[in-house]
C-alpha cells in the first residue's frame, strides 16, 4: 500500500510506516500544496497522512478514489467533510490526547504575557524605545486569585485550569454543551452559562471545537458583555472569535487584552491592527510545536494508517460508521 504525507514529520513516523512495509512518499517542501496540488499527489494513493491542509472536501474525495484512510495529524478535524469521506468508505482519524499538555502552556504563555504586555514591552527593547524606568508605565495585570473561564472543558482545557490553579490560585468555571463532572470535581470547576462566562470571567480560554455554533461565538455582543479588565485567549480555531470584532473591543476598552495562537485568516497579515496593540500577544499556531508533542502526533498518526493496512479499524477512528455492515 501507498503512503502519502502532505508536509515533512519526525523521521521515526515516517520509519514506522516504512517498517510495515508501506511505500512512502513524502512532500518535502516547504509550502503548502494547493487542493489541486494534493488531489495530483494521492492519485493512486491508498494512505493519506494529512499535516495543515484544509479543504478536504467532498470534491476532493470525489478526486482521489483510491484512498481508503486519511490520518489527520491534528485534534482539529473541521477542515475534512467525514459524510462524504463515509460516502466513500475512508476512515479518518485525529490524534486527541498527545498534544494537550503542549497546547495549553501555549493558552498559558498567552495568558501570563497579555496580563504583563510582554510582546509589546519587548519589542520596546528591541525598537531602542526603553530609555529609563517609569513607575506608571504601561503596568499589568495581576492573575493571583482571578476567575479563569474555559470555553470547552476538554482535555486541554482541563489541562490549562490545573496549570492556573496551581501557579496563581485561580478559581475555574466553563461552559459546554453538556457538564463535564469528572472535571468538576477534580478542578473543583463550576457550569455556568455562556452569559455568565463572559460576565464573571476575568480571562476567558477558548479550547471548543469548531462547528457551526462555535463559529464566530466570541463576536461584538460577546465582548460588549465581559468585565473591560478581561483577557481573551484563542488557542482553538481562528473562526470562534470574529477578529474584526475583537479589534474593535480592543480599541474601544471593552476588554483589556487578547491573546491568540489562531487567527482568521491564517497566516495574519502583517498590518493586521492587532499586531499594534500593546495588550495584544499573536502567536503562529504554534500550540502543539514541541518536538516531543509533534513527534507523538506524528507516531499517533502513522498508527492509524498503520491499522488501516492490516484490515483493523483505526484507534482514533472519527467516522466508526464505517465499520458497521
């Protein structure tokens, strides 16, 4: 069977594919494929390992009838329409679990460096702008004791309440669809609704899933409605908050700062406005870039495929329909 990688991985996935005895091609450059691009490149394909690329359409399934098994190496699996990749009897997998820890130290990096201004005051150093100590200078904020509202108490969200809880005492509510009450009572975290999570929340963490009703949550009425000392953190999907909208809160003092790992679009420009606020931290998507954690996606990864070509249904499976009749 044939192996198609979409961006370089750690060398130890691609050996483990290799060890089971599956041809692997690897796109070794450095820029994304377009969707035609990677329709040409899984011509003939049985396996795809997916790194980045979205649009993983109908059309595009339509347009690679060979595939039988697509390994997202994301937890994220928006980009990938799953009726029609079950139309077509492809499994699909994600990879959960492995990148959480890596994930919210990113949603907690953000958090400690908009309540500190940090991105701003370093640049500061960097532009020649630091010329002598002033004692009421662009000051911070303190998260000792403050309230941390979690937007998708999952894994990673319990993962950021118990980094906050344990470095600055916080306390710990959220919302989801449904109350998560293991996490309840391991955070001691408290369900609320999504009005109250704008109103009480002195920072408040995106970690849902994107769907149609995450998608642009965090808009205009929802920031009008938070404490105009809060902290908006994004390290989930560009689309939950409307970034026109955020900028706008921003700007007018609504809330006090912002902190993002995704953007709408991505890349963000570089004369994007909220690269010019001082209480705004962007960050490259980079909430699962360790080595440790990208390896381990990439290994989680290659074990699916690896599942699909000994005939035994993915671990991650996304679409388990599939394996039904």
């Amino acid at each position: 069977m044939k192996v198609y990688i979409s961006r370089n991985i750690p060398t130890e996935a691609i050996n483990l594919l290799k060890e089971q005895g599956l041809s692997v091609t690897v796109n070794e450059n450095s820029t994304l494929l377009s969707k035609n691009e990677l329709i040409d490149a899984c011509q003939g394909v049985d396996l795809l390992l997916n790194v980045a690329h979205a649009d993983l359409d109908a059309a595009f399934l339509e347009a690679c009838p060979s595939l039988k098994g697509i390994a997202l190496a994301s937890v994220g699996y928006d980009h990938i329409d799953l009726t029609a990749a079950s139309k077509h009897n492809i499994a699909v997998s994600n990879t959960p679990d492995v990148l959480s820890e890596a994930t919210a130290d990113t949603a907690f990096l953000l958090m400690l460096a908009v309540s500190r201004k940090a991105f701003h005051r370093a640049n500061q150093v960097r532009l020649g702008q630091w010329k002598d100590f002033e004692f009421m200078q662009d000051l911070g904020i303190e998260l000792y004791g403050k309230t941390l509202g979690i937007y998708g108490l999952g894994r990673i969200g319990i993962a950021l309440a118990r980094k906050a809880q344990a470095a600055y005492n916080m306390n710990i509510i959220y919302h989801n669809r449904s109350r998560n009450l293991e996490a309840e009572k391991l955070l001691q975290a408290r369900y609320v609704s999504f009005d109250d999570l704008l109103t009480q929340s002195d920072v408040i963490s995106a970690h849902s899933f994107l769907s149609p009703e995450t998608t642009y949550r965090f808009n205009a009425d929802a920031f009008k409605r938070m404490k105009s000392s809060a902290i908006f953190i994004n390290t989930a999907r560009g689309k939950i908050h409307q970034e026109a909208d955020l900028t706008a809160a921003l700007q007018n003092g609504e809330i006090w700062g912002a902190g993002l790992d995704v953007t709408d679009p991505e890349p963000m420009l570089a004369n994007n406005p909220l690269l010019d606020l001082p209480n705004v931290c962007v960050l490259p998507h980079i909430g699962s870039a360790t080595i440790e954690t990208r390896t381990q996606m990439a290994l989680l990864a290659a074990s699916n495929l690896i599942a699909v070509k000994n005939g035994v249904p993915m671990p991650q499976i996304l679409n388990p329909e599939i394996y039904k009749g």
